[in-house]
C-alpha cells in the first residue's frame, strides 16, 4: 500500500499534538501570533536541525521546494522574518516543556535495562561548552573574544535518552547544576571530578542513591577494610575508606565519609584509576565498569554536535539559542526513537544522513527503517481489461 505522507510528517506523529496544543495555552506562546503557529515554529526548526539547514534562509528554501508535501505537515512555508521574530520573542519553555514530554514517549521503546547486569537504573552527568562568537552574543561572553554556554545533561543508559537538561551561562559550576537534580532512590550515578562536594555525596547517600566518581589525587583517606581482589587482573586494590580530610559536626561528634575505593590498571594505557563510590555490595570490577559507561554521554555530546545544528544559530539573542538547543534535544529524542524501533543495525549517524536525503520521500516509515538503504518499489501497474 502506498503511504499518504513524507517521512517528515511520520515522525511528527510521535509528537501528541493535543499535549502540545496545552502547552501553547500553558505558556501563551500564540498570543501574538498573526497567523504563524507554534506548530509551524516547530516543524520549521526541526527542519533545521534534522535537514542540515544553515541559515534562515535555507530553512524557508529548504520547506519552499517541497511546496507540495507540507499539507500533511499541517504548515505553509514561513518566511524566514517571521521564523527570526518567533524565535526571538516566543516563550523557549514551550519547548522546555514538549521535550519531557516526547521524551516519556520515547520511554516506550527503550529495551528495558541497560548494558551492565544490575536492574538498578544507571544515569551519567555531565556537562559540554557550546562556544559562541562574542561580538554577536554579548550576553554570553566570558572574556574580549569568546562567549559561550553550557548544555547539563542527564543520560539514562536504558535507550541512551537525555532524560534531564538545563541550559546556563558558562560561569555556572557542575555542582552548582548538580544539586538541583533530583535522582530517584537506587539509582547509580556516574560523574566526573567536577561534581565533587562532599556535602553532597553526602547527601546522595542518605537519600539512597548510590555514585561512581573519581576525586582528586590529594585526596585524604583512612583505610578501613582490605577487601579480596577478584580475578580480574586489572582490579589491584578494593578497600573501604573513611575520607579524613571532610568531616561533618554532628551531636555525636565528626562523622566521615565512609566510600569504596577501588583501584585498576587500565589494560589499554597502563594508567592507574581510583573510583569511589558508595557502593558496598557490588563487585570491584562492576564498579569499574559503570564508570566506563560514563563514556556514552561523551558519545552523546558528540553526535547532538555532529548531526545536528547546535554549533553555528539562526539567532543570536539568548532567547533564539535556547529555542535551538531546545529543539535540537526534542530532534535528537526522536531520532533515538528511531533508532531504537530499528530492526537495522545502521548507526545513529547514517540513520541521520539517510533521513535527511528522504525527508519528503512517501515512505512507509517503518518499512523504511527496516532497510532505509533499500531504494523504494513503485506500485505495480494496474491494467484495465477490454472485456
């Protein structure tokens, strides 16, 4: 059977339009609008994103050529001034808000558990620097010539999905990002040396969220237990340490900071890595391995800069950019989506290309999934008879 729309228009139907329509209301995002939708505002920067668009201009051009093919959309062609004020002036907490939104969407096709053994949920923090011209982005800039900012993420690795984001200025801490997010009891947290505040590790243990981490190599402790080494020749020590040097006042007295430490031998470098974590019952090993998994929100930081427009903007007021980041987010949850209701093994990245050259293709978007490198089969045919 033929499908009646693009691909394009497919994908946006992982998007609830009625939950989207309420937080239009929600945020008064149309008060002024004149004719120009939230809708059609979303459809055109995911255009942007998805199809590589490069400037506003692109992006009117780009929805122009497939003049035809956006009655399924539910648009008509925005003149790129239009998109510029929208931008501008419009509400970024609409997006905000359908990010979470089409993420628990995407939580539907995550495969249930994540690579390592344990049915605890596995999360990484973590945060990258999107550099920004000064002279066009005053508001961002740290120094004569350069201004950025920071994107905060949480990763879930069950799907791999950013389930937590927070955009700031870049002279806001990790930690100071970091305290703000609630994680749920038993979850295992990965997070590097700029997260560290022992009040707050504190605090994650009380709660009973259990952590991976590294400190820094000044870092004071008292052994108290010398635990077995395993097999793996990698692990060379697995003790329980008291940290001396951070102690709370308590009634009772000081209390320390009693964590895990584990040490290894990278088998690839040599190097020696110390890991602490609160995590007593877990092998050493195990421990090792989460925080190696920290490497997939590396990953992810990666292909959001490689396949979609987060590097250069089609706007320069603060506003503008958090619209961009915002919707290259909800871009990258659908194209997650994808992937992980792929029956191919293709990777993220050619999934990406492959995408963006059938944007507007009439497809039958999971038949296309199953082997997007296929070319399309045209309909047989139909000879009418003379008798």
């Amino acid at each position: 059977m033929q499908p009646f729309c693009s691909l394009f228009s497919q994908i946006l139907k992982v998007i609830p339009r009625s939950r989207f329509e309420q937080l239009t209301r929600k945020h008064g995002s149309e008060r002024h609008a004149r004719g120009f939708t939230s809708w059609q505002q979303l459809v055109a920067m995911l255009f942007c994103h998805i199809g590589r668009a490069q400037s506003l201009r692109e992006i009117e051009h780009g929805l122009r050529s497939a003049q035809g093919k956006l009655s399924h959309l539910g648009i008509e062609v925005p003149h790129r001034s239009t998109l510029s004020y929208a931008n501008e002036h419009r509400p970024w907490q609409l997006f905000e808000s359908l990010f979470y939104v089409v993420l628990e969407q995407c939580r539907s096709a995550r495969p249930g558990r994540h690579a390592l053994r344990f049915k605890n949920p596995l999360l990484s923090v973590d945060s990258t620097t999107v550099e920004l011209v000064s002279e066009m982005f005053s508001w961002a800039r740290y120094n004569k010539r350069k201004g950025a900012i920071k994107l905060h993420l949480v990763l879930d690795h069950d799907g791999l999905l950013p389930t937590y984001a927070v955009v700031t200025d870049l002279g806001s801490g990790d930690i100071t990002v970091g305290r703000t997010i609630k994680f749920e009891a038993g979850s295992v947290v990965v997070f590097d040396r700029g997260y560290i505040d022992y009040e707050w590790l504190r605090s994650l243990d009380t709660r009973g969220v259990f952590f991976v981490t590294r400190l820094k190599k000044t870092a004071h402790f008292k052994v108290i237990e010398e635990r077995t080494l395993p097999r793996s020749r990698s692990v060379i020590r697995d003790q329980v340490v008291d940290l001396t040097h951070v102690r709370r006042s308590t009634r009772g007295g000081f209390v320390p900071l009693r964590l895990r430490r584990v040490e290894i031998v990278d088998p690839e470098t040599d190097k020696h890595l110390v890991f602490y974590s609160n995590l007593m019952d877990f092998g050493a090993t195990t421990i090792s391995r989460i925080y190696k998994q920290r490497w997939q929100i590396e990953l992810f930081f990666k292909a959001l800069k490689q396949n979609l427009k987060i590097k250069t903007f089609i706007g320069t007021s603060a506003n503008a950019l958090r619209i961009q980041l915002w919707t290259a987010l909800i871009a990258m949850l659908l194209i997650r989506y994808l992937k992980l209701k792929s029956a191919s093994p293709v990777s993220l990245s050619n999934l990406v290309a492959m995408l963006r050259f059938h944007l507007f293709s009439y497809r039958e978007l999971w038949a296309w999934l199953r082997s997007p490198f296929e070319p399309a089969h045209p309909p047989p045919a139909l000879q009418l008879s003379l008798l």
